[in-house]
C-alpha cells in the first residue's frame, strides 16, 4: 500500500535550518510529485511548494522563496524539504504528500503523518 | 486570511445533511478544479474530493462535492459522529502560481 513516512520531530533555534525527509513507499516513485504542506499551531493549512520526481522542477509558495529547497533521491523513493533562516512562526507540522496531477489539476492523495518542527530561542 | 474562505464552523445532528461552503475568486475556483480534504484531530488530512465532484475510493457516496462559478460545496448526508472534523478546500490559483487552501470549516456532529 502507498505510505509516506516523514522523519522525526525536530526542535530548533532562531535562523538555524531545518530539514524534513519523507520516504515513499508501495508506487512508482518517479510517477507522482511531491508536494509539501504545513499547518502553524491551531491554524488552517498553507501549501509550501511542490517538486516533480521526474524532472526535479519545483515550485514553491511566494513567501518562501529563497530560504525554501526541495529535493528527491530516486534511488531511495525519499523527497526531502530544508527549510533556512527559522524563524518562531515557522512552528509548524510539516506534512509531505504525494502530488496526482490530470489534465487540469492536481490534488495531493496520500499524506506522511507529519512531522512537528518547533522553532525555540 | 486564507485566499479562499470557508465558515468557521458548521454542525448537525446524526443522519442530517449538511453544507460546507467555499467561495473563492476568478483566479483559483473560477479557473480551477476544487479539492477538499478532511482532517481528523492530530492527524494527516485525508483527500475527501477531487476535481470538484471525484470520489477517490473508499470515500463513502454520502461526500459530495459541486462547484459553481467562484464558488464550491462540500455535502455531506446521513451524517455520522465520525464526520466530525476540519474540512478544507483548496484550488490552484493562477495569479499566486501556488496552491491556496480555505481556512477550514470545523464540523460538529451535535
């Protein structure tokens, strides 16, 4: 079955990097995206980026960019997210989710269990 | 304030039907296909709806979706206790060139 495991809960400091793995298993890795997602404490949900395993494209949320990297390793099914210049409302759960793309969109299928990333002076 | 908005809350009684709704703009659900998610508490969210109107299997036939102009629906009849839960739609907008999310619509079954 399709699963998507995420690494463990990290806990960090003010304008350290953070980095997030996700490990797919049960499909082809390279047929499917990946896209990344968090949620900030008692908040909604906020799309943070997506990448293609099969290109390596990516796209990430305006916001993000240029403290936001996304990446893929084929030959062990794992995409990972760093995530630089942490600040205290980076304090999130970060999930990772796999990305079904069709002819005129795109909807994330399964979802890793999450990982909490808390961000502490 | 999320890009598309959803009502804080709803609720009902068990075997009612109720309505989520999700309105947006020109640039995400005018354009767009709608996706909801489902998220039990301290949990991954689940796909619920696809496409506007998509099951994705296993998702009992009593979730339904629609989408009208800048504007999308959740239903859900017969509730049941276990619907209980944060709903989200989300679309890609155009403009923003990314994913926008509504901010979700917490559903108690009373």
């Amino acid at each position: 079955q399709v699963q998507l495991v995420q690494s463990g809960a990290e806990v960090t400091k003010p304008g350290a990097s953070v980095m997030v793995s996700c490990k797919a298993s049960g499909y082809m890795f390279n047929n499917y995206g990946v896209t990344w997602v968090r949620q900030a404490p008692g908040q909604g949900l906020e799309w943070m980026g997506w990448i293609s395993t099969y290109s390596g494209n990516t796209n990430s949320a305006q916001k993000l960019q240029g403290r936001f990297t996304m990446t893929t390793d084929i030959s062990t099914s794992t995409a990972s997210m760093e995530l630089r210049s942490l600040r205290s409302d980076d304090t999130a759960v970060y999930y990772c989710a796999r990305l079904r793309t069709y002819g005129s969109g795109s909807y994330a299928d399964y979802w890793g269990q999450g990982t909490r990333v808390t961000v502490s002076s | 304030q999320s890009v598309l908005t959803q009502p804080p809350s709803a609720s009902g009684t068990p075997g009612q039907r109720v309505s989520i709704s999700c309105s947006g703009s020109s640039s995400n659900i005018g354009s767009n296909p709608i996706n909801w998610y489902l998220q039990l508490p301290g949990t991954a969210p689940k796909l619920l709806i696809y496409s506007n109107n998509q099951r994705p299997s296993g998702v009992p036939g009593r979730f339904s979706g629609s989408k009208s102009g800048t504007s999308a629906s959740l239903a859900i009849s017969g509730l049941q206790s276990e619907d209980e839960a944060d709903y989200y739609c989300a679309a890609w907008d155009d403009s923003l060139n990314g994913w926008v999310f509504g901010g979700g619509t917490k559903l108690t079954v009373l």
